[in-house]
C-alpha cells in the first residue's frame, strides 16, 4: 500500500484589487495597496483537502510587502476595497470616497502604522 504524495504548503490568492493608495516606505513608490486572501494548503497527489492557514494582507502592488490584517481590519479592508473600486470605476464622487474612508479609518491606519515603523 503507498503512502502516496503529501504536500503542505502550497497556496491559493485571491485578489481583491486595488484597496488603499499608500506610499510604500519599503519601495518608495505611491502606488495603491491590494488586499489579498491568502490560503495555505494540505494536499494529497495534488488535490486539495483542507486549508490550513487563510490570512488577509495589504500589499503594495510593485514590491508586494505590506501587513497582515487581523479582526476589524480585514472587515475595514474590505469597506474601503469596494470604495475604491467605485472610485475608480467612477460610480461614486470624491466626496461619497471620503465618507465611506472616514468610516474605516481607524483601523486601516492601525494596520497601516505597522508598515511605517
């Protein structure tokens, strides 16, 4: 009987888009920050069985550092990643964008402390 190929670690993304437009102080670069899910996989011969390891990140789009976002912020994240969007779609006004980022503000800045430090 054979044991067969265990493999741990490979990963699956999804990337929601352009989230928040950031200055990244590790390339220097205005750019804006995407907010990915990150999964981390057990397979065996190749299928995927369970995930496990799912994290959430902001990540500058050139050089692909940024943070890992815990509880609040991912939700924060994602309020401001369909802002965005709608903002460069132009479904909304500026003035629409600033209020829905004066909602998540406090926690994007918390993560987005992390990287300037």
């Amino acid at each position: 009987m054979s044991d067969g190929i265990w493999i741990i670690g490979r990963q699956t993304e999804k990337d929601y888009g352009p989230t928040a437009l950031i200055t990244c102080p590790n390339c220097h670069n205005q750019t804006y920050y995407h907010l990915v899910y990150i999964k981390k996989w057990v397979e065996y011969f190749w299928i995927k069985i369970f995930p496990y390891k799912r994290r959430y990140y902001l990540l500058c789009e050139i050089c692909s550092r940024g943070v890992e976002l815990k509880g609040q912020q991912v939700d924060a994240a994602k309020k401001l990643n369909e802002a965005t969007l709608s903002l460069l779609d132009q479904s909304i006004t500026t003035s629409q964008y600033e209020m829905a980022l004066n909602e998540v503000r406090n926690e994007v800045e918390t993560a987005l402390e992390y990287l300037s430090s």
